[in-house]
C-alpha cells in the first residue's frame, strides 16, 4: 500500500482538480486551446526563489482569465486557495540538480519547481493533450472522466462482490462464535477480507475524487455497499485483539493499511498485529470473542450496556450462558433488558445457523 500521507494529499489534489470546479474548468479551457501552460498554485519563499521576470496580476480567479493568461508562454502562479492569479508569464528556474524522470522541458520544469517548493504544479501538455499534476515527489496525470468512469464502475461491481463475500464470512464467524468453535485462523481470514473491501473502497474514493460533481451516483452505490463494513471491523477487532484498547485498535487499523497485498495475504502479519505469536496462525485451537459484535447487533442496547457486559463477564459465551438474574446484576441492566438480552441473542443464533454457508 501507498504511504497513507500521500494517498491522502492524492485525495485532496484530486478534489481541487475535480470536475464542476472553477480551477478545473480553466484547465479543460486550455487543454482545449492546446496552448499548454504551467501554474504553480501557492507563493512562499520556496516559490519566490525560482520565479524569475513576469508580471504582477493580482486579480481574482477565473476560468477565463487563465485561460487568456495561458496563451503567454510563461508560468502562471496562483493563489493557495486558488482563489487569486498572483503573476503570468512567469519563468521558473528550478535547481537543475535536483532529479527528474520527464523528457520535456515544461514538464521537467514542473516536476523540479514540485520537488523543491513542496507546492502543487500543474503542467499541461500542448501535445499530447494531457493534464499532469506535480506535488513533491508525488506525480499524477488526468484521464478522460470516461475511462475513469469505466474504471469506478468495474471498482464497484468488484466490491460487491468482496462485500457478499464479506457478508457471508462475517455470518459464518457469527455462528461459529455461538458454537463457541472460532479459530484465530477464521478470524485472520475475516479480517483480511475486511481489509480488501477497504481498499477497494479507498480506490474507488480516489476515483470519485477525480470525478467531481460527475461522481455522485459511484459514491452513492459505495456507501451502499460498505455500510457498516468500518465500524463491524471495529468491533471484530475489539473482539479478538490481545489488547482492546481504543489506542491498540487504531494502531491495528493502520498497521493494516501500511500491509502490501501480498503481506495482508499472510495471516502470519496479521497475528501479530493482534498481539499473539506467529505460530497462532496455523493453530486449531479455539478463541473466544468478548463479543462486542454480537452484542452490538441486538437492537436498542446501549454501548455502555455492551461495554458492561463485556467488562462483567469477559467473553461472549459467558454472556449467552448467564441466567436473566445473573444478567440483572450486571450495571445498567434490569431485568426487562436482561430479558431483551437474552431473547436477542436467541434470534441471533437462530438467524445465524440459518444464514451459515457450510
């Protein structure tokens, strides 16, 4: 997996870029023009150094402005908030010893100005019609919103069908959890496919990002798709880590993404970011949940109830064998919601043996 800082400064590149925004229509506008053009958006000292000659514009920003500006062969530098056009017809003069992959000149330039100002730096192609983005060593270039919406839509059909595949394990777990039969390696199987409808997710968010205002319907059928997907992980986490503090529950989540496919495919990782030894992977023996999951899917059971429970009697089947008066006991529970506790769990159970796929 990328480095989660710079997919998340991909996310928000992709979103100042994003179709149905002014700067995004200035961009089309000249990409149409086929002059080319190079932006710097952001003025700092960083910037200031490799400026060289232009002229002061200071003016608001505008789709048509930009693209008048542009028709000049030097840079244009923007505003950070893209709000401004500060100087045209600038020329950039990066340092020459810092490294770059492009061939030409314009591109080169703004792949040097990136890496040396930190700032975002837009080239844009007056060949080959293609729109590139420079932030750092981060480098991006534009597709047709049609390809990108042929790719968000096969990502969607794909998650579907991690999801169902997700749904089912998820179900499966839950049955073997009252069969009190779960092996760590059926856990590390849940979690990995959580992870991958994850990141599946991630990738069609980026796509949706990309696509702007065209992106509504994608994002609508995703957040359909994942759901609950984040917090039920939570809970499976909370569940079977060694540790079940909040704390040690988000350093799982990350430990997680910062995994390489081929890494979250060995369940050997995957232990250890639950705190057991690595020969736990291969282990047959049984595990015990606490049963945050569980308990969260009875319907109008208060967190606190849930955390209770879990604090009294430790793991779930403890909690499925206590009697009502025993439940009672419990803080917070009296003995209609002990009832309603003991009644949920029945169902789920029934439901769960029903739904399992042997």
């Amino acid at each position: 997996m990328k480095d989660m800082s710079q997919l998340d400064n991909m996310n928000e590149l992709l979103r100042l870029i994003a179709p149905g925004t002014p700067f995004r229509e200035g961009l089309e506008n000249v990409l149409r023009a086929k002059t080319g053009a190079l932006l710097v958006v952001g003025y700092s000292p960083e910037v200031m150094e490799v400026v060289d000659g232009g002229f002061s514009i200071n003016c608001d920003f505008s789709p048509n402005y930009l693209y008048e500006l542009a028709k000049m062969d030097g840079a244009i530098i923007l505003s950070e908030d893209l709000k401004r056009i500060l100087y045209a017809n600038t020329q950039l003069i990066p340092d020459s010893s810092i490294s770059s992959s492009e061939t030409g000149i314009r591109h080169r330039t703004a792949e040097r100005v990136a890496k040396q100002t930190g700032k975002l730096v837009v080239s844009i192609s007056q060949r080959r019609n293609i729109i590139t983005l420079y932030q750092g060593t981060l480098r991006y270039s534009l597709k047709e919103i049609g390809v990108i919406l042929t790719k968000a839509n096969q990502a969607i059909q794909t998650l579907e069908k991690y999801k169902a595949v997700l749904t089912q394990s998820l179900t499966n777990l839950s049955a073997s959890e009252f069969e009190e039969l779960v092996t760590i390696p059926e856990v590390v199987n849940v979690i990995q496919r959580t992870e991958m409808v994850m990141r599946i997710k991630t990738e069609i968010k980026r796509y949706i990002h990309e696509l702007g205002n065209e992106g509504r319907l994608i994002s609508m059928q995703m957040e359909e798709l994942v759901g609950t997907t984040e917090e039920e992980a939570w809970l499976l986490y909370k569940d079977y880590a060694r540790d079940d503090s909040d704390d040690k529950i988000r350093e799982i989540i990350v430990g997680l993404k910062r995994l390489s496919d081929d890494e979250l495919l060995d369940a050997h990782h995957i232990v250890r970011l639950l705190g057991y030894p690595s020969s736990a992977a291969t282990s047959e023996d049984s595990v015990a949940p606490r049963g945050f999951r569980v308990l969260n899917k009875i319907p109008r059971l208060p967190n606190v109830i849930i955390h209770n429970l879990v604090d009294q009697f430790e793991q779930l089947p403890h909690v499925i064998m206590a009697t009502i008066e025993e439940l009672d006991e419990v803080d917070g529970i009296g003995e209609v919601r002990a009832r309603t506790i003991k009644e949920g769990l029945k169902r789920l159970q029934e439901q769960m043996f029903i739904d399992r796929q042997m």
